[in-house]
C-alpha cells in the first residue's frame, strides 16, 4: 500500500522539558494545534473535535515521557492507515527541535494533515516566542 507522508521540523526557544510538558499531554492537543476546539483522552483513546463540529477518534500508541515522542493514529472508516508521530528532541538547555510526521492512505490526507501539523509547529514557535538567532542590531 503506498502511504502518503510528510514530516515538519521547527527549533523552538525552550527546553525539550518545557515543550514536552504541553505537547506530552494529549489532552492538551486543543491548546496548540489550529482548528481543534475540543479533545478528551480515556486511556488509550482520545477523541478530538474539530472547528467544524466533526469529531474524529485517536488511539494513542505511544506516550514516552523518557524518549519525548507522542504517536497516535486517527482510528476512523475515513482513514484505511494513518499514523502521526511527534518527537520532541532537545538541541540545549534552551532550544529543542519538534518533528511532526505522519504517514496516511488514502496519501492526499497526509498532506492535509500536514499541512495542520505545520500550523500547529508554528503555533508553537508562538506559545514559546524567543527567538533562536536573535537579529543583530
């Protein structure tokens, strides 16, 4: 089956522990990720809302606090495959780099996806706004 993938990056000005502690808590997802009013988590399971009203179930695969990555896959008749992974990997004790992947068929909905998950890495780079090379003056 071929899968559609992407993968965004962006360097975030804040510890790898500090970025985790908000994307780590997939309750949270609402918080930083553009176009989700609403998610709830049940052990393994979250359910997120979309700012259309469409509510789409997750299983959550991987939580690991140690290695900082989030995995899920979106758990819907819409989706035959789909799995999205966020890692959060630390540069310095003050900058880190916050990859979001994700592989999906049918392959057009990864780049939609993607699309929101490059948002969403903005919004971090919002949340979490000093800059990493700061302009000369």
């Amino acid at each position: 089956m071929p899968l559609g993938s992407v993968r965004y990056e962006r360097v975030i000005a804040a510890s790898a522990d500090d970025v985790w502690a908000l994307i780590g808590r997939p309750e949270r997802l609402h918080d930083w990720f553009p176009g989700i009013t609403a998610c709830s988590v049940e052990g393994n399971r979250r359910e997120i809302t979309l700012q259309s009203g469409l509510s789409l179930p997750e299983e959550i695969t991987v939580l690991d606090d140690r290695l900082r990555r989030f995995q899920y896959r979106i758990d819907s008749p819409f989706f035959p495959y789909h799995r999205g992974t966020i890692d959060v990997i630390a540069l310095s004790d003050t900058s880190c780099a916050v990859m979001y992947a994700t592989d999906c068929d049918p392959r057009t909905m990864a780049l939609v996806i993607g699309a929101a998950a490059a948002a969403g890495l903005d919004r971090l780079t919002e949340i979490f706004p000093t800059p990493i090379f700061p302009t000369p003056e």
